[in-house]
C-alpha cells in the first residue's frame, strides 16, 4: 500500500516540477531578447556612449585637434602607449613654439585607464566607443591620432595667446588613480612574464639559476 502512495507521489512531484520548468520556459518565450546577434545587426548595434574602446584626438567642425603638444598625457600614461614627436615653428611676432607633429597611440598596450584623457589640459582627447578593432598584426594597432591637417601658424598663434585651461582633475585624485594604474601595469607584466617562463618550461624564480 505505501509502494502505491509513493509511486503516486512521485507522480504528482514530477509533474509539479514539470510544470515549474515550463513555467520559465514560457516566460522566457515572451521576454524581449537581449543577446545581440552581431554581426547581422552591425547596422543597427548600440554601444553605450562610455564604452572605451580606442583613443582619438577630438576635432572640431574645421578639422583641428586641440593638442598644444605639451607631453602631459605622454608623461601620465603607465604602459608608454603614446608617443608624441614634437617640431618647433616660428610664429608671426618671431618666437618659437613647439606644436604637434605626430600622435602615436599604442592601442595593443594600452588599459584604458583614462589617465591621459583626465590630465590632458586642453580636453583634446577622448575615447571613442568604435569597438570593432581587430587586426592581424600587433603593429596595426599603433595609430597616428593627428591624420588631418595641422593648424596654421596663425592659429598657432592664437591658440597661444588664449588663456591656458586647467586639468579637470585635482594633484590627489590624480596621485590615486596614477598609482591604481601603475599597480595595475605592473601586476599585468609580471603575470605576462609568469606566463612566458611557464611557456618555456622553465620553473618560477629559477631563472637566475
Ligand atoms: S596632454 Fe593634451 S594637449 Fe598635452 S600633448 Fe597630450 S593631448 Fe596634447
Ligand atoms: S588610457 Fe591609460 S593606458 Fe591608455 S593611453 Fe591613456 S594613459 Fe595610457
């Protein structure tokens, strides 16, 4: 008698559990779809505006970048990912200015950290949210950031007579966020190297031996 019982629980148990299951199989029908279906929606794809996936000079509506070529950002970056070559040119009243020549950015070591767009004074970069970057070789992802004509010399000019803006960020928080990213650096390059010694065979801290 109590073999009967059970079987007609066990019964009643699988069909409740079976009706669970189906419960959340139809309520996941009817729920609108998040995963994106790329690359069939490249069109029509929307990455959040915050998303940092390379940096670039800004440009406004004449085509010109706001750089005064000052080596700040070049200065704060942890992993050396920018590299500024820098010409001195003569402006209308006779003095020397040094000015842009290239931007080179390094997006293959780069972490994204924001250092350099936080520090610069001139707000002349930003990071964009163009996220298809795959290349086949690591030196296509060094960029020239300043791929469209230089400012004239007399805007040059201008551009030095013009009150000089400050970084939108005070020495403390920069202090922080420069030590949270030369950490960061640093842990990434022992891990890569940990990584390297462990390709080789050869066993950690034996190096020398
Ligand atoms: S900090 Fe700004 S202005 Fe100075 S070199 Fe870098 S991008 Fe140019
Ligand atoms: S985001 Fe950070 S790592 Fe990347 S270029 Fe700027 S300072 Fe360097």
């Amino acid at each position: 008698m109590s073999s009967i019982k059970e079987y007609f629980s066990s019964v009643g148990k699988g069909i409740a559990s079976l009706a669970k299951g189906m419960a959340v199989t139809g309520k996941e029908f009817v729920t609108p779809k998040v995963t994106e279906q790329y690359p069939e929606n490249r069109a029509t794809l929307k990455i959040a505006d915050r998303f940092r996936a390379e940096l670039t000079l800004v440009y406004n509506t004449e085509g010109r970048h706001k750089c005064i070529a000052c080596g700040i950002c070049q200065m704060n970056c942890p992993n050396g990912s920018i590299e500024l070559k820098t010409k001195m040119v003569e402006l209308p009243d006779g003095k020397k200015k040094k000015v842009l020549e290239d931007y080179y950015y390094d997006l293959g070591s780069c972490t994204f950290c924001m250092l350099c767009v936080t520090t610069c004074p001139q707000g002349a970069l930003e990071f964009s949210n163009d996220f298809e970057q795959a290349v086949f070789t690591r030196a296509k992802l060094v960029k020239k950031l300043n791929y469209k004509p230089e400012p004239t010399v007399e805007e040059i000019a201008a551009a030095a007579a013009a009150p000089k803006p400050k970084p939108a960020i005070d020495p403390e928080q920069l202090a922080k966020i420069k030590a949270e990213a030369l950490a960061k650096a640093a842990a990434k390059k022992a891990e890569k190297e940990a990584a390297e010694k462990a390709a080789a065979g050869q066993p950690e801290g034996n190096a020398e031996a």
